[in-house]
C-alpha cells in the first residue's frame, strides 16, 4: 500500500470546486435511461452516450473523476481514442464501479452486495486500465423494521474488506452504504438511520487497518423518503446530514461525496449548496451524481449525434452548476435559459 500515493489521489477527487461524475450504471439501468429517451440499449448507443457524457469540452475544471462501468473502461470515442485516454488528457482521474450488483438476504428484503470473490484479480486488471479509484455501493433500505443491525453490520464488513483490498492494489477507495430515497420514512428516521450506517462503517473500516486519508465516502444526505407527506429545506436537509457527518466522522477521512438517489437536477444542487453554505467543515463536501448530472443531457442527446453539442452544453451547466454549490457560491437565478429535470425513478445500480 503506498500510503502517500492513496491520499494525493483521494484529495485529488475531492479537490475545491471539482465533483465526480457517476457514468456507471449497469447495463440493466442504461436501459432504463434509454427507455425514456426512446433508444435501444445496444453496445454501441451505450459507447455514443458515454462518449457524449465523456468528451464535453473543458470538463476537467469542475469534474475531478468519472467512475465507469467494466465495459465502460475499455471503450473508445468514435475517433479511437480509448474513454480512460480522454479523461487523462482533461486531468480527470479515471474510477471503476467494482461491486456486482446486490442479493436479497434473510426475511427482512434486505440486501447485501456481491463482489468480494475475484476482486483482487480484478482490481489488477482495472489499474493496469489506468483505473485509479474505485466504488462499491450498498443499499439501506427503511422500513418496517429495517434496517436491522445485521444487515448494517454485514454491509459495513463487506465495505470495509473491499476497501483494504482496493488500497493493497493502490486504488482509492470510494465506500459507498446509500441510504435509499425510497419509502415515507421522516427526515428523523433518515438521520437515525444514517448515523448507525456511518458508526458501524467506521468501526469495520478502522478494524481493518483502512488508511482514511486515502479514502473517500460516498453517502445520501439526510433527507425524508420520497412518499413522505412533507418536503424538507434544502437548510433543514443541510443542518440534519451535518449534525450526523459531525458526531460520526473521523477529520482525518480524505472527503466526502454525495449520491443524487432520485433527487431533481436543481434540487440536488439546492441541497448541496445548502450543506456547503453552513459552516467550514473538516472535509470537503462535493457532488457524485449520476442523474442530477446527466439527466437533462441525455434528454437533450436522445441519440442523435447531431445533439451532441447542446447536450455536452447541458452537461457542463449542471457540472459548473454542482460545482458552484461545492463551493456554496450556487443561486437558482443562475439556472435562466437551462431546463431541467425533477427527479424521477428511485432505483438505480
Ligand atoms: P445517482 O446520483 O443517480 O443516485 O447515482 C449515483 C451513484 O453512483 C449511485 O451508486
């Protein structure tokens, strides 16, 4: 494990102003998103759209790192330069989603994550790729009961495994336990049930001798499920996620990035802003989405190639957009002249 390496990488994902792009959905939810977009979920519409989402001019200014998908990183743009060659040239760190997707356990319809079987075969292939991060995400669910203690316990052991595997291959780790959006679960539920993820976690992640300073987390803000009768401020969303991140965090963690989990375009950015304009905190605090990046872009694309200007131009609104409220410099006014999306479907891998 070089100790140095992982933490300058890891700052690196989270340097001021910049965020992560999530582009790797499975191919399962890329069908989903092409679905709506009317297109078929054939290999190479899946390479066009990533190229799309890849190749926006100037993206390296507000976007430190894209995670990708296992067929995602062996790509190439139509003009035959490989998707990881792209990234390296706008100075953006290239990652890969290397969990395989989840299993229901016991009675409850919780669920864990598979992949730790093969994985430290796969993260050498993935480096020799030019990966330099990784991710690996679990699902919590509230409800009835849930989440149990066990199934907290046995996702923050397997999180923790995979991130003493991925620093041993010097690949940061990106530990992702989402909190899902699903359900009519309050905002104090949500803060309950988030502080109980993130204290097993960090109790499995020190257990296993994980070096924090090349770590990232990846995590919901605190927010109340989407059918709950009530919607929440973007300042109460900020003040709830920040007292949990405050009693439960060690300083020393490299940073911190959110999921969007079903949030709108402007309301992810909304909240984000809010949770970046209360107070200095011990870690940076930035974006990873997947929708509340590309939704407005894959509309505008629908796969045509001759979108793909005002798509890329969509894209990199959002993406300056995130990056203003990383930084709690973001205001709604900023948004004239650019649609967006409310929000849709909860699920997604
Ligand atoms: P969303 O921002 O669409 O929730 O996706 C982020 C992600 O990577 C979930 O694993």
């Amino acid at each position: 494990m070089n100790k140095e390496e992982l933490s300058k990488i890891a700052k690196q994902m989270v340097a001021e102003g910049k965020g992560i792009l999530a582009a790797d959905e499975s191919m399962n939810t890329v069908g989903k998103r092409f679905a709506a977009i009317n297109l078929e979920n054939t290999e190479d519409n899946r390479r066009a759209f990533r190229e799309m989402l890849l190749t926006a001019p100037g993206e390296g200014e507000y976007v430190s790192g894209v995670i990708l998908f296992d067929e995602t990183i062996r790509q190439k743009t139509s003009s035959g330069k490989s998707f990881v060659e792209v990234l390296n040239s706008e100075g953006i760190l290239p990652g890969i989603k290397v969990d395989q997707g989840l299993v229901e356990v016991g009675e409850s319809g919780e669920k864990i994550t598979k992949g730790l079987d093969g994985l430290a075969e796969r993260l050498k292939e993935y480096s020799a790729l030019g990966a330099k991060f990784c991710k690996w995400r679990s699902v919590i669910t509230i409800g009835e009961g849930t989440p149990t203690e066990e199934n907290i316990r046995q996702n923050a052991k397997d999180l923790a495994s995979y991130a003493l595997e991925c620093q041993k291959a010097n690949l940061v780790p990106m530990v992702e336990p989402e909190v899902l959006l699903e359900g009519s679960h309050s905002i104090e539920q949500a803060k309950d049930a988030s502080g109980r993820i993130l204290t097993a976690l960090f109790e499995e992640l020190n257990k296993a001798g994980v070096l924090l300073e090349g770590l990232i987390l990846k995590t919901s803000m605190v927010l109340p499920g989407k059918n709950y009768t009530a919607k929440a401020s973007p300042e109460e969303i900020a003040k709830e996620t920040i007292e949990v991140f405050a009693r439960v965090l060690p300083n020393n963690l490299a940073g911190v990035v959110f999921l969007s989990g079903g949030q709108g375009e402007i309301e992810a950015t909304e909240n984000l802003n809010a949770i970046n304009s209360s107070g200095k905190q011990p870690w940076s605090l930035t974006f990873s989405y997947a929708r509340a990046l590309q939704d407005g872009a894959t509309k505008a694309w629908s796969g045509e190639q001759e979108n793909m200007e005002i798509a890329q131009k969509t894209f990199m609104h959002r993406a300056k957009m995130n990056s203003l409220a990383s930084l709690g410099k973001y205001s709604k006014e900023m948004e004239e002249g650019f649609a967006s999306s409310t929000g849709g479907e909860v699920t997604q891998d």
